[in-house]
C-alpha cells in the first residue's frame, strides 16, 4: 500500500512538473513571437519609408525629364540654325 501511494505522488509530481515546464516552453514562445513581431513591423516601416522615398525620386525624375523635352525642340533649333558671323 505504501508503494502505491508513493507511485501516486510521484506521478502527481512528474505530471505538475510536466505542465510548469510546457506552460513556461510556452511563455518563451510568446516572447519570441513578440520579439519577431516587433522586428516585422520595424522592417515593415522601413519599407514603406523607402518606397515613398522611391515615388518621390520618380515623380522627381519625371519632372525633370518633362523639362528635358521642353528644351530639346529649342536645342535643335540652335544646332540647326545658320552660323552668324562675328562682328568686327
């Protein structure tokens, strides 16, 4: 009889020590998961950050590009044009 009970306390005892350790397994998961979670978001603001830095460059680009076409006609017209001769 006392071997049996001393089987039942030790099952009693290996099965709480059983559930601490995967409740706390469980508790270091939930932090890692934080961890990773925080770095996606911070990872996530910095691509977001360099796509707009991206349109921005763009639309910059464009505008520039715009310009560039407004002055070629211009530019051909004095490639194109008669020498003048110089004065003196």
């Amino acid at each position: 009889m006392i071997l049996t009970k001393q089987h039942q306390t030790m099952a009693r005892t290996l099965a709480l020590a059983i559930a601490t350790l995967s409740l706390g397994a469980c508790a270091t998961y939930d932090d890692d998961f934080a961890r990773i979670n925080s770095r996606l978001d911070q990872l996530d603001t910095r691509v977001q950050s360099a796509a707009q830095s991206a349109d921005a460059a763009n639309q910059s680009a464009q505008r520039a590009n715009q310009r560039l076409d407004q002055i070629e006609g211009r530019v051909q017209q004095l490639e194109t044009a008669p020498r003048r001769k110089p004065r003196g």
